[in-house]
C-alpha cells in the first residue's frame, strides 16, 4: 500500500501528514530510529529483519514490519487506555509509528507467567510449567554479552536507573501483564512471557521500545501451538502468518481500512 492509500484508510491527523522523516538516528535489530523536525519525536520504521540469539540468525519476513507496526499500535493504545503510559503516539504508515523522543534505561523488564525460553535452561524446569505467581527479572541491554540477567543491586550499584524508577518498572510491568493476560485470554490465547523496556520524558517514566510477538510468547490456550518468535527460533515455519492469526484474533486491524485511529 503507498503511504496516500495507507492515509485514506487509517485516519493521520493533518498535522502528521506534514511531519518530515528526517536523519537516520540507528538501527536496532528488526526497527530504525529516525528524527523527525520535532526534537521530542522519533518515528519508528518497522523492517521485515527479523533476528534471534543476538543477531546470529537474521532473516528478512515479508509483511512482518508491516504487521508489527500494526500490532504494536494496537497494544499500545489498549495499554494507554488502561492508563499506562506510552510513547506512542501515531501510526504514519503501513510500517512507520510516530513516537515521543525517550532517554531509554538500558535494562529489559520481562514477566513470565509460565515456564519457557531461558528460564528452563536455567533453572532446568519443564517447559509449560505453569508459575504458582508470575515472576519479574531484569536483563541488561547488552547483545555482546547476551543480555545478562541483572536484580536491583546491580541497577543501583552501576546507576542506570533510579530507585523510585526501578519501582516504577516492576509496577507498570505487572500491570500490563494484568492487562494483557485478559486480553489474550478473552481471544483463546496464553500469555506466556513477555520483554518492555521503558524511558524518561520530561518528568514521566513511558512504557517504550515495542511491544509485539517478537518480544513475548503466545500460545494457543487449547492446542499450546507457539504463536510467536519462537517459530522463527526453532525453525517451525509460518512466522508472520502466526503474527497474523494472533493480530486477527485480538482484532488488530493490518492493512485493510478502518484501522486504528490514533490514540485511544
Ligand atoms: P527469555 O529470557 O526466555 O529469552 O525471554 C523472555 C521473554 O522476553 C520472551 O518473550 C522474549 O521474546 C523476550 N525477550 C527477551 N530478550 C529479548 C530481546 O532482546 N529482544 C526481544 N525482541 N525480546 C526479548
């Protein structure tokens, strides 16, 4: 879809359509930054990149920017309008999301609900497990050294946050996982676990970075069938058409009109 067509079906606000893309800021694995001509908004380019194990597999999807964005957008705005604050801001096209400039803590906040990925090779537990009370950690944003896991002490010692902040964290990870659970539950989906990462803007901490099935695990709640990066992982084939089929269970509208308006 151009991006004329992708603006007749999802409604952009007339002060966006004049909102210039400009320099190139970095590249993240599946996502790059740019800025924009408003110092205190980035947009997000959604690639079809898709990567694992620290960028030792990377593989291009077709559609997979496309869906992301989309899903994205779309957690999002149920998220903010649950009250957790994001920096989301607008959809720009079918592969681009219009966002508030954050200065990112360096730590991932991950939530699982039940066993699977590194925490059964740590501890040596059965994949599917399911967790007496979901469990929250901390990893440190750092690909050279495979993101290790951190706990608070490590986050005060070195000061990559603050204490009310790292508080903050847990609280408004918790929440999205109540909000999250209930949402994939009511469309016959478990919530396995899931990556946030949040930011500072002005005197406010926002939920940032994505939230997509590249960075949580869904399972079908009947069949366990994964529904998420873990098919690109293990090889198991249909990975977007998996992001798919989570996107059209939740709702989430792709590249048909009628889309997501703005935020909610
Ligand atoms: P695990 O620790 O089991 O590898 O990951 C726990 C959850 O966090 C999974 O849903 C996984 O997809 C997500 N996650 C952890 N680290 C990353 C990361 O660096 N990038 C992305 N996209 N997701 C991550």
């Amino acid at each position: 879809m151009t991006n004329a067509a992708f603006r007749r079906c999802f409604f952009v606000p007339t002060e966006l359509e004049n909102m210039q893309k400009g320099d190139y800021l970095y590249a993240g694995k599946a996502k790059s930054v740019y800025l924009t001509d408003d110092p205190k908004r980035l947009i997000l380019h959604f690639r079809d990149d898709t990567s694992a194990f620290d960028g030792e597999k990377i593989q291009q999807l077709d559609r997979k920017g496309m869906v992301n964005n989309h899903f994205n957008a779309y957690a999002m705005q149920v998220l903010e309008r649950e009250g957790i604050a994001t920096h989301f801001e607008e959809l720009l096209s079918e592969d681009e999301s219009l966002v508030k400039r954050l200065d990112m803590i360096p730590v991932e906040c991950v939530v699982r609900n039940l066993a699977a990925g590194s925490i059964c090779k740590r501890l040596g537990v059965k994949e599917g497990v399911e967790l007496h009370t979901p469990i929250f950690e901390f990893f440190l944003k750092d690909d050279a050294r495979h993101d290790p896991m951190i706990n608070e002490y490590h986050i005060r010692a070195f000061g990559w946050a603050e204490d009310q902040e790292v508080e903050r964290m847990k609280e408004q990870t918790f929440r999205v996982n109540d909000v999250l659970i209930r949402l994939f539950r009511d469309a016959g989906m478990l919530l396995v676990d899931f990556k946030l990462e949040f930011g500072r803007y002005e005197d406010e901490l926002l939920l940032g970075d994505e939230f997509t099935p590249d960075g949580c695990r869904i399972w079908d709640a009947r069949t366990r069938e994964k529904l998420d990066k873990d098919r690109f992982r293990r090889n198991l084939g249909n990975v977007v058409e998996a992001y798919e089929e989570v996107a059209h269970r939740l709702g989430v509208p792709l590249d048909d009109a009628g889309g997501v308006r703005g935020k909610g």
